[in-house]
C-alpha cells in the first residue's frame, strides 16, 4: 500500500493545531462509568432548552426537511434586524457564532499579520488565528486580586496593538472566567483603535449579563465602523444542539465574511427554531430569572465549602480549588456530574461550573462537597 506523507502535505499552520476540546456528553460518562441520572454542568449549556414556540417550529420544519434551507436566512435576518434596529445587510448568519468567527479569521488575517486576546480568552480563538497563519499577541490577564480576577486588561491588550493588528478578540463576558468589562471602560479602549484593526467583541453571554453594567455593543456600531459584535442563541434561547449565531457589524464587512460563508451553513430547523425563540419573551426571561437564582446558589454553596469563586456575568462560574483539579473532576464525574476542567485554558486548579436547574445546582455543590471532604 502506498505511504502517503501526510504530515508533510499538511499546511504548515494546521500542523501544530490543538482541536477544540468539548465538555463530556452525558452519553459518553453513561459508558465509561455506569452512571444514571447524569447532570451535565460543562457546557454553559440552559437546562431549560428551547422554549414551546421553538419546539412547535422545529416540528413544523421537519415536513420541508428534503428541501435545502433558505441559503440567505432571510426571515431570521429579518427577525434579528428589527430586533437590533438594523439594516438586515448589518448581519451574518454562522452555524453558532463559532463560525463567524472563523469567517473572520479567514477573512482578515494572514501571515504577517497579527491577532491579540487575553490570556485566559475563549479557546477557539487561539484556534482560527493559529490556522490563518498569522501571529498570536497574548495579552497577560488582570491577576488574581484584582476587582475583576484573571479579567481582560484593556492596557496590556493596548499595548500589543501595532501596524500589524488585524483582530482584537474580546468576550464580553468572557469564557471561561466569566468576568466582564463595563460600558464606559471598554467603550473608552474600542474608541482608541487604529482604523485597520477590527475589534470582534464575543457577546454570547450577553442575555445573562443585564443586571451588570456589561454593555450592549450593537449600540456602538454607527460609531465604530471597525467593531464586530457575535452574539448565539446556544446559550439563553436553549439552542446548543442546533448551531445557530450571527455576527453584526458594518455592512462593508458582512458583505466580506457573507462571500466566504458557506451555502446552507445554518440548517433549516435552526433558522426556524431561532426565529420563534427571538419572539419567544416568556422563554428568555424565565431562563434568565432561573440563571440569576441558580448563579447565587452555586456561587453561595462553592464559597461556604471554602472555595474562591470568581464574579461572573455570565450562565457560570471559574472556582479555584486551590489544588489540581483533575482528581476532583474524576470524583464528581463517579458521582454523576459533569463540570469542565479548564487546564487547557493555563487554569489547572480550576474548574468551570454551568448553573442547572436549582435541583442540580444543589446536587452539584453537595456533590463537590463529598469529593472535597474525600481527597483530604
């Protein structure tokens, strides 16, 4: 059989490539430990799920299932333009917002070129800059004590910005430190950036995050023609297992990253259940009001076990177990809870805690409890 060397055809940027690395699925610790009644807390996934408009339009999609999706989304584009007030040529669809920002990436970088994002910045960033070819600039995250810990240092990204700069990758909250930059700071640093470098703020928490000053950046899009906002409806809208987000910007640059989008990228369940969870208010607020009481049960139950818990704005929480986290996960993993470790953020003591349901909340806090008192 003939030797293929593959490894020599590969481009020289993909070769180093660490892949994205997901939470556990549920299915997968069913098998390997012989587990029941799981609950996943990995994912910042809603444990409510789609709402009943979602669900009854998923249905009513499935009898046009053999036809091609509509390749240009026109009706969710609709929706999401006088959601936002905008021009629907303001939009770009992506199979999560995951995918704009990969079409960003393709778009605008190119070696020679450079990327900047925080240390402790979503992993999917490193991801689509490394693939482009183009320079990664880390930026050192704020430290431990400070008022937002391991959060974006608007200075020390400042810093990094040269000629070179093409994207400044910021998530506002940010994953997976769950920590946020306020209106008038991060505002202040957009207003600063070279007229070539394009800021993409990352706003998939953004629903969760109104009762702190965490800003909506769609606002700032007729003064910053440079500024990307992504935003998903995995989170809030209940939709993970769908694929489903879009980017907001100039129409100048939708019409770049539309050209390199791929036809169908957003199926047709997708867009159906997307546009009926846009219209589905009740859903959103009563996932939102679950998260905010969930957030303060887990952040309660994690402090009162001894436990450094990160502020967050987001649908979860960074705990330092001041200890490696690996052993810790493996003992909530046999007690039937899935949570994310984070070691391949540089966080190796830490773990990523989802808000559940107010049950699974207090499953998993009592969970991690029995792990604690067992590892002394």
């Amino acid at each position: 059989m003939k030797e293929v060397p593959i490894q020599s055809l590969v481009a020289p940027p993909v070769r180093g490539l660490q892949p994205y690395v997901p939470g556990k699925p549920i299915a997968e610790l069913e098998r390997e430990y012989g587990v029941q009644d799981i609950i996943k807390l990995a994912s910042n996934e809603n444990p409510l799920g789609p709402g009943k408009r979602a669900r009854a339009a998923m249905a009513r999609a499935l009898t046009e299932i053999g036809l091609y999706p509509d390749g240009s989304g026109f009706e969710l584009k609709r929706q999401l333009a006088a959601h936002h007030r905008i021009a629907p040529e303001c939009l770009t669809l992506g199979n999560g917002s995951n995918d704009v920002l990969v079409l960003l990436a393709e778009a605008f970088l190119t070696p020679g070129t450079e990327a900047i994002y925080s240390q402790y910045c979503f992993a999917v960033y490193p991801i689509v800059v490394q693939a482009s070819g183009a320079a990664a600039r880390v930026a050192p995250s704020l430290p431990p004590d400070a008022a937002m810990p391991l959060g974006h240092d608007l200075d020390a990204i400042a810093r990094l910005i040269s000629e070179r700069t093409r994207l400044v990758f910021i998530a506002n909250p940010n994953n997976p430190t769950g920590t946020w930059l306020a209106a008038q700071e991060l505002l202040a640093f957009l207003r600063t950036l070279p007229a070539a470098t394009i800021a993409v703020v990352d706003e998939a928490y953004f629903e969760y995050s109104r009762d702190k000053d965490c800003p909506d950046g769609t606002q700032w899009l007729d003064e910053l023609p440079n500024l990307v906002v992504t935003r998903t409806f995995s989170k809030a809208y209940g939709l993970a297992g769908l694929r489903v987000g879009y980017a907001i910007s100039q129409p100048a640059i939708a019409e770049t990253l539309n050209r390199l989008r791929q036809p169908f990228n957003v199926n047709s369940i997708a867009l159906a259940a997307a546009s009926a969870a846009l219209e589905d208010r009740e859903h959103l607020v009563r996932s939102v009001e679950l998260n905010k009481s969930a957030l303060i049960q887990l952040t309660e139950g994690l402090s009162s076990l001894g436990l450094n818990v990160l502020p967050s704005a987001g649908n979860f929480v960074l705990v330092d177990l001041g200890r490696p986290a690996g052993p810790i996960f493996e003992g909530l993993l046999r007690r039937a809870v899935i949570a994310r470790p984070v070691g391949n953020y540089g966080l190796p003591n830490h773990l990523r805690i989802t808000t559940g349901t107010l049950e699974q909340t207090r499953r998993a806090v009592e969970a991690l409890g029995e792990v604690l008192r067992n590892a002394k």
